[in-house]
C-alpha cells in the first residue's frame, strides 16, 4: 500500500514520531517544518499533530511541483523536505542507499 493510500485510510490523528517515519526524516526536522509552516499541523494541548487527509493532500502536491524530480532508485527528491523520501509501497523490500534511514 502507498504511503498516500495509508494516509487516506486513517481516521486518527498522527504524531511527529509517526510522520517523521513515514516520510524517513528525523522528529527534529519535522519540528522545524511545523514551526516554518512547511507542513500542515494542528495542535493539541501543546502537542503537534498531523491530520492524515492534510497530510495526504500536502504530498499530492508535493509530488506534483516535484513534477517528475525522481531518482534513478525511484525516490522523489522533496524539496520541502530537503531529503530523499523513498516511494512508499509495501512490496519493496529496502530502501536504496542514498536515502536518509528512519530516525
């Protein structure tokens, strides 16, 4: 299943240690892209969390600016994220060298 189907099928909120695995980067830069916007969030009691059909929608269109920026590996090069997130698809087997491991 693709990290966008995984997204839509989701009804409960997400956390930063959540999002920042499945989109391979680490708590920290998640934090950060919260804090400058990057990143739709909403908060609660002082904690930050994700609404998994925003979220969704954000990497739609993500990968429709990116418009085609992919890695020999199959990788979309994410600008916002300023990393490598590999294509999420639960038949791959491992991520290719080249991309930040989960924190």
């Amino acid at each position: 299943m693709k990290l966008i189907e995984i997204l839509e099928n989701r009804k409960e909120a997400l956390k930063v240690s959540e999002v920042a695995k499945m989109l391979g980067v680490s708590q920290q830069q998640i934090y950060k892209m919260a804090a400058a916007g990057t990143i739709p969030h909403f908060h609660v009691q002082g904690s930050i969390r994700f609404c998994p059909a925003d979220l969704a929608e954000w990497i739609k269109k993500e990968i429709e600016q990116s418009s085609g920026n992919y890695s020999n590996e199959g990788a979309l090069v994410c600008d916002t994220v300023k990393c490598i997130v590999p294509r999420c698809d639960s038949t791959s087997s491992s991520r290719k060298t080249g991309v930040l491991p989960a924190p």
